[in-house]
C-alpha cells in the first residue's frame, strides 16, 4: 500500500478527498469499538500505517483505502457517502 506526502498542485483536491477519507475511517473505526492495533491487524497493516494515516501524517492509496473498508465491511462508496449526509 502507498502512503505518501502531496507532492504537486494537483495533490491538493486530493487532500480534500483524503481528510474525508481519513475522518470517516476514523469515526467508523470508533464506532465500531476497533482500536488501531485491531484495525490494523484486521486489514493486514502495520499499525505504524495506520497511525500515520489516522494522524493526516500520510495520504493512503485506493488499494489501501480499500483494504480498510473490506476489515470493517464498508463498501468505500458508502463511507464516504455518509460523510456527506
């Protein structure tokens, strides 16, 4: 999984997309009584990755985003619509 920092101009739309991305996972998580190590440990990642994705210290890739919507069995789509609602 690629986690990395905004590089170019047109990272920054995506950093919009990834600090919604990163507060619904967050919230989600929460919500359902995970803490990271389990979170982590469910989605097969380390729980450095984890952290440095909860904190906004990295951005994660779709892949990434993906397998940690597939630990909590959330379709991506539906995370990111509730953040909207």
């Amino acid at each position: 999984m690629c986690v990395s920092k905004p590089n170019k101009p047109s990272d920054r739309v995506d950093s919009a997309v990834q600090e919604r991305l990163r507060s619904a996972l967050i919230d989600f998580r929460k919500r359902r009584g995970l803490s990271r190590t389990k979170f982590a440990e469910r989605a097969g990642m380390s729980l450095w990755m984890i952290s440095m994705f909860e904190n906004g210290d990295r951005f994660m890739s779709l892949e990434g985003a993906l397998r940690l919507c597939h630990a909590m069995d959330i379709k991506l789509w539906k995370l990111l619509k509730d953040v909207e609602e």
